[in-house]
C-alpha cells in the first residue's frame, strides 16, 4: 500500500447513532489498588468474564494480581515476587479460549489460568534470545485471537511498542515459541513528527507505536499511535487504525487521522481493538477537540463513530471492553461495572 493522505473519505461525524450501557452488575476491587496496567491489559473472555492485571498493597508492599471479574464477583492471582521483575513490571494477558488466559510474565515465561484463576501449566517460552538481542520487552497489552495457532503480540519498550511478534502456543503439549519480531512498514504513515516542514527529520519513515493489536478472521487488525513515545507530553502526529499483512505491509487503510502537530493544542488517541473484533475503543487524550475528551467507539461493519451514553452515576467510567453485547467499564477507581450494550440510531 502506498500512503495517500488524500485518499481516504473524512470521517463521518454525522453518520453515527449512540452506544447506550445498562448496569447489570457492580463488582469491587480491593480498597488499595493501582490500576496503571488496567486499561491496556483487560480483555473479556468467551464466557463474559473480564481479566485484568492491577496492583494491589496489602502488608505495606505491592504486589501483582491477575483479576478476573463476573457477575458473581472478583477473583485473582497473585504472582510472586519470583514471577515479576518488580511490582510495577509489565504483563501480557493472551486469551487462551475456553474461559482461560494465558499470561506472559516475561518475555521466557507463560503462565496458564484456568476461569478459577487457578494455575493450568507453567511454559517455558522458546526464542527468548532474538528478542533480548532485539531489545524488546513486553508491553502492558493483550492478544487476541490466533491464525495457523500464531498470536500477534506487541513488544517495544515501557514508553511504547514498535514490534510485532508471532507467538505460538499450544497448552495441551505445554509449548510455546516466538516467531521472529517485525516493525510495520514505515512508509505507510504519516509521520508528521514537529508539524513543520522546516525541520530535517519531521517526516522521515520510522515504525509507528502500535497501540492494539488482534487477530480478526484471517488477518491482522492494528492501531496505531503516532510516531512519538510520550504523546502524553507532545501529542500525537497521527492515528490510524489498519489491515496488515504477516510482512507488516499494510493491506487496508481503514481509518487515518492526521495533521495533528499542524493544529493548535494538543491531540491523540488511545485505541482498543474490542475482544470480539467489532469495533474500537477510542480514548482521546486531551479534553480538547469535538468530543471534548469523551470516548467514541467505532465499528468496523459502517465505520461510525458512536457516543457513548453512560450508566447513571457512572459518568467518569470509561468503556474497557466489549464483547458479545456487554461491555465492561472501570470507574477511576474501585469499581468495575458490567453493562449491557444497546444501540440507539437518531
């Protein structure tokens, strides 16, 4: 795919009609909790159960949870000082079918969890070197979905993921390897890095920080977040959300915002591939432009961007995940809310 700023329809503000969430279920974390990983690491599995990864103080310390929610109520595990390099180390949670979940602890280490959150099999994880010679650690991130039994697993840095790596696993013969890692193909962004011409290196090709990733079908569906590590501080240059291929070339543009460093303030979004395929969670990052910092979700069937009409007296929560009509949302704070999704067209 070659880029082609002018290639693509403008978004269709217009064209939407609004996502309504009805609380069926209010469940509690624990009183002590540091949900920084919350947001990128929650997934809803095949039986409606929500998996997360926060960190919980108990006896003065912090430690690590892996949590599982449903409308019966909370569920965890704890991982050992053994099994992460510090409290606030990253994790990858895989949705492993059947209600379970595969955690990578770190990049040589897979831990299966059965819908008890009881341990199902540690794995050794194969191909650990290539990735410590490529320097890539993993991301707080999820992976969903599989094709020919690959996982599609983001890795990069705590500030932000470059690369996209093949994972396979097969529980039953407690295996699991890397395949080799791939940066998407630079020349198919609009990287846009000072928002000025005048700069040498403003637009040069660089690999894009992927911000999602899942497998849909047969192929592979991403986000993508700018071209900068600390978009908090800078904003974004760009957001896309794509098809690629196993070569990282991009194969459909689907959705491409751009121009960002040329506008006044500053702009960005964070975007979550829903665990069903169907859409996206976007999050802006800044309170400013036209949905003043509320949260949008795009479906990929007519590509509209919906408001979202929150529970009463959730009206700080934000949208985590969506799958099969529910939706779950944490508050800020200590509560993670199940709703069902009804739509409402104008």
């Amino acid at each position: 795919m070659t880029r082609g700023r002018g290639a693509l329809p403008s978004p269709r503000w217009d064209r939407i009609g609004r996502v309504k969430l009805i609380l069926d279920a209010d469940i509690s974390l624990p009183g002590a909790v540091d949900a920084l990983h919350l947001p990128k690491t929650a997934l809803i599995t095949d039986d409606g159960a929500l998996w997360a990864v926060v960190n919980v103080e108990t006896d003065d310390s912090w430690g690590t949870w892996v949590i599982r929610a449903d409308e019966d109520g909370l569920a965890h595990h704890t991982l050992s000082a053994a099994d992460v390099d510090d409290a606030f180390s990253a994790q990858t949670l895989i949705d492993a079918g059947g209600g379970e979940v595969a955690v990578a602890l770190s990049t040589g280490a897979l831990r299966v969890l059965d819908r008890s959150t009881a341990v199902v099999a540690d794995i050794v994880m194969r191909g650990e070197q290539q990735l410590r010679q490529a320097d890539l650690h993993l991301t707080p991130s999820t992976a969903r979905g599989h094709h020919q039994g690959a996982f599609r697993v983001r890795l990069g840095s705590r500030f932000g993921a470059r690369a996209l790596v093949p994972l396979q696993i097969d529980v039953a013969a407690r295996s699991a390897s890397w395949g080799l890692p791939l940066d998407l193909d630079a020349s198919a962004y609009p990287v846009d890095r000072y928002g000025s011409d005048d700069f040498d290196g403003n637009s040069g090709p660089a690999a894009p920080i992927i911000g999602d990733v899942a497998t849909v079908g047969d192929g592979i569906l991403v986000c993508t977040e700018g071209s900068d590590e600390f978009p908090l501080r800078y904003g974004m240059d760009f957001f896309t959300i794509d098809r690629v291929g196993t070569d990282g070339r991009v194969t459909e543009r689907i959705h491409e915002q751009a121009g960002w460093k040329r506008m006044p303030g500053k702009h960005g979004w964070y975007g979550r591939i829903t665990s069903d395929g169907d859409a996206l969670v976007l999050s802006p990052l800044f309170s400013s432009g036209e949905w003043k910092g509320k949260q949008r979700i795009f479906r990929l069937a007519d590509r509209s961007f919906d408001p979202v009409t929150l529970p009463r007296g959730a009206s700080k929560s934000t949208v985590l995940d969506i799958r099969d009509g529910h939706a779950w949302l944490w508050d800020g704070g200590s509560r993670l809310l199940r709703c069902e999704v009804a739509s409402e067209k104008p």
